[in-house]
C-alpha cells in the first residue's frame, strides 16, 4: 500500500472496531487514546501511575473498558496494544519484562509504538516479537500536543509492510499522515531528522528574531517581509510571535527535546554520520536547562542569546 493520508485510508480501508490496549495516558498518550475510544474502539488503558489512568477514565467516560493493572493485564486478549511511554528503559519495562505486554499478547497481534525511543529498542523489539509473529511497528510521531488532540499528527513507521498496513485503520484514528519509511527501527530514525531540523530552525529563527531586536526593526513588518519567502516555516509561522514576547507554554519541553536530540546525536555516532549543528543546538539547550527553563517549550531556545548587544 502507498502512502497515504488517514482521510484517504478512511475512505478506502473500513475501520473494524479492535480490542485495543494503551499503555501511557501523558499529554500525546491520552489524546491518542481519547480518539481510538471514540472510534469505536474497544479501549482499555494503563498508566504506570494508577492516578493518571483513573483520571483519563474519569474524564472520558465510557470510552475505555476497563483500566489494567499492568502491561500484561492490559495485553490479554487484545487484538492491537500501543505504547507511548517516556524513554528506552520505560519501554523495556511496559512491553518486554516479566510482568509486561510481550507475556500474554496472543499470537499474531499487532503491536505499535509511538515512544520516541532508541532505533536499538526499537529493533530488539522486533525481534522479541517474532517468536509470537507479532507485527511490531515503531510509529513515532510528530505534531506536538495540539496534532495530538486534533487527531492530525503525521507518522514515521519502521516496520515490515505487512505490519504497517495492518496499523493504518488503527493510526487514521489521530493521524493525518502515515508514512513507511523502512525496516524496523527506521521510524525512530526519521524522527531523529526530524528533531534535527526543528532544533536548527530554533536556532536560526531565534537568532533572526534577536538580531532584529538589536536592530531596533519592527518585528512586525520583519515578520510580514520574511515569513512569505524562502524563510517561511512551521517554526516561524506558529513561534515567531511567542518567542519575541518570552512566551513559551506550548507542551513539548526542552527536557523532552534533549532527550531525543541525544538519541540522535547517539545514533549518529553509530553510523558514523557528521552533525555539528546538531550538536552546538543541544548545546544552546544545555545553556537553556541551566538557567532553569527545562519544562519550558523548545522555543525558549531564544533564552540562551541576550536581548541586548554588549556595551562596548
């Protein structure tokens, strides 16, 4: 099947109800959640803090079925289980240990991961998978919290076809856009690009907005000349404004984007691969982290650059 995005599947691939388990109700997890309940999916949930997963139910009734104790609890008898956890070790733990889904989801299931993870993990689990001919896909995603709640967010898949195909009905629940981009391990390879493109755009569109501070220009009429031209972006067009103004309460964190620049600069080194912007951008995020703003969104990159020249 070619790349498509998820109105076309709607229209060309019907979307049986499956018996879905999801295991992680953070920001981008209980959004996903929420729209699989609401397409008619039968849900039930777990989070390895019981308080968020009873909390997702409270404010979603009659969406899920039931809320699991554990991974493998939540596994039982499910047709498809989708994790969206924190790191490497948090997706070892809910899908592989003992007590995780890999031990009592049935033979044959589909299994998505939407984590941004290791492309390591991504392939051991793969592996782990097929001893149950599992279709395992690493599926990380991209769109922020507000793609998520949406249900517009576009997907990096690694994978065998035959699993992704049988992941699109599942992921056209909150995604726009679904892509295979290779072999397992592969999805969290394209999203390590991805993250490198957004941390150097940071970087350039923080340094522009400072510069024509300094300047003293209009940064409206900046704005207004620069964002219809070869300069336009994503970043520019929903962060220009925020980052001139110091506002920077927009869900993904510095935190969070260290993290994943870190699995890419890693990943990089394993391949050999040269990325000295990369590199420097984590960096700056070093600088950002230090002043105390790590929970703040990844345009506080900005902070790390004074707003005023130097006296002379």
């Amino acid at each position: 099947m070619t790349d498509q995005t998820s109105a076309e599947l709607s229209a060309q691939v019907p979307i049986e109800p499956a018996t879905v388990a999801f295991l992680g109700l953070g920001v981008m997890g209980g959004a996903m959640a929420r729209h699989l309940g609401k397409a008619g999916h039968r849900l039930t949930i777990y989070n390895r803090t019981p308080s968020r997963a009873e909390a997702w139910q409270s404010a979603n009734p009659g969406l899920a079925s039931r809320v699991a104790s554990s991974p493998a609890e939540a596994a039982e008898d499910a047709d498809v289980v989708i994790t969206c956890v924190g790191n490497d070790d948090d997706l070892a733990d809910v899908v592989l240990s003992p007590n995780g889904a890999f031990s009592t989801l049935r033979r044959g299931a589909l299994y998505i991961d939407h984590t941004t993870v290791s492309a390591r993990i991504a392939r051991q689990i793969a592996v782990e998978g097929r001893d149950k001919e599992l279709l395992c896909v690493d599926a990380p995603v991209t769109g922020g919290q507000s793609g998520a709640e949406a249900g517009t967010l576009a997907i990096m898949c690694g994978g065998s076809a035959r699993a992704v195909d049988a992941a699109r009905p599942i992921l056209a629940a909150y995604a726009k856009r679904v892509v295979h981009v290779g072999k397992s391990g592969a999805g969290q390879t394209a999203k390590m690009a991805n993250q490198m493109c957004i941390a150097g755009t940071l970087a350039g569109l923080s340094e522009a907005i400072r510069f024509a501070q300094i300047a003293h220009l209009d940064l409206e009429k900046v704005f207004e000349a620069i964002s219809g031209g070869a300069a336009q972006s994503w970043q520019m067009d929903n962060r220009f404004h925020t980052m001139a103004n110091d506002e920077f309460d927009f869900g993904f964190a510095v935190d969070w984007m260290r993290k994943d620049l870190g699995l890419a600069i890693e990943e990089a080194r394993n391949l050999g691969a040269s990325v000295p912007v990369t590199a420097l951008v984590d960096q700056f995020y070093v600088d950002v982290q230090a002043m105390g703003h790590g929970r703040e969104d990844t345009s506080a990159l900005i902070r790390h650059l004074p707003r005023r020249a130097p006296r002379a």
